[in-house]
C-alpha cells in the first residue's frame, strides 16, 4: 500500500506542473480571449438594444405625429361642419325673409285687387243702376204706349 501512495505522491509531484499550466492558461485565455469576446458581445447587445431603443422611439414619435394630425382632421372637419351650419342658417334666414317679402307682397296684391274689384263692382252697379232706371223707362214707356193704343 504503500507503495501504491508513493506512486500516487509521484503522479500527484508530477501533476503539479500541468495543474499551474492549466490554472496559467485559464488566465492567459480569460484575459487574451475572453474579456474582449464578452466586451465585444456587450458593446453588440448594447448597440442591438441601442438601435431596438432608438426604433421603439421613432416609432413614438410616429405614433404622436399621427395622433396630431388626426387631431388636426378632427378639428379641420369640425371648423368645416361649423361653416356649412352657419352657411345654412344663413341661407334659411335669406330665405325666410325672401318668404316674408313675398308674403307681404302677395298681401298687397290680394288687397290692391280686392280694392280695384269693389272699385269696379261699385262702377257696376252705378251703370247698372242708370241702365236699369233706362230700361224701367223704356218699359214703363213701352207698356204705357201699348195701353194707348
């Protein structure tokens, strides 16, 4: 057995070298490789997240613009909804007083012919009047004379 530790304490003297190689070359890789691959994938991710950053921001700012000029439609269409209501109130106004004038005018008419109507009626009846006293002569005249004769 023991034997088997001196070989053992000689594999492990002999291992000893390998062991600090291998611990030597961990440092030697993490500093020469390592680091700089990792400091390179981070300044990688930093510019992917970066450019994902600036693109979510862009995207913002599209999204606002669009919503201020949805704004702007919205209230463009409201002035325009505006000005067609007042345009129609207005021309609803002309109208009506259009009517009115009409109206006024028509009344006018209407009492302008009633008045020229019983001016003519009342001239009518003056000539019927006088006709009639006429006739009744001629009849009277006529009845008298057949009496006579």
């Amino acid at each position: 057995m023991e034997a088997t530790l001196n070989a053992l304490g000689g594999i492990l003297l002999n291992a000893i070298p390998t062991f600090l190689l291998i611990i030597l070359l961990h440092f030697y890789l993490k500093a020469v490789f390592f680091k700089p691959l990792e400091k390179v994938l981070h300044e990688r991710d930093e510019a992917t997240a970066g450019a994902r950053r600036r693109a979510e921001d862009s995207l913002a700012k599209a999204e606002e613009k669009a919503r201020q000029y949805e704004e702007s439609l919205r209230q463009a269409r409201n002035e325009i909804y505006k000005e067609q209501e007042e345009t129609r109130k207005n021309w609803q106004a002309e109208q009506a007083a259009q009517v009115a004038v009409a109206s006024r005018r028509a009344k006018e008419m209407v009492a302008s012919a009633k008045e020229q109507i019983a001016a003519e009626t009342a001239a009518a009846r003056q000539a019927l009047d006088g006709e009639s006293r006429t006739l009744a002569a001629q009849i009277a005249e006529t009845v008298l004379q057949g009496r006579a004769a």
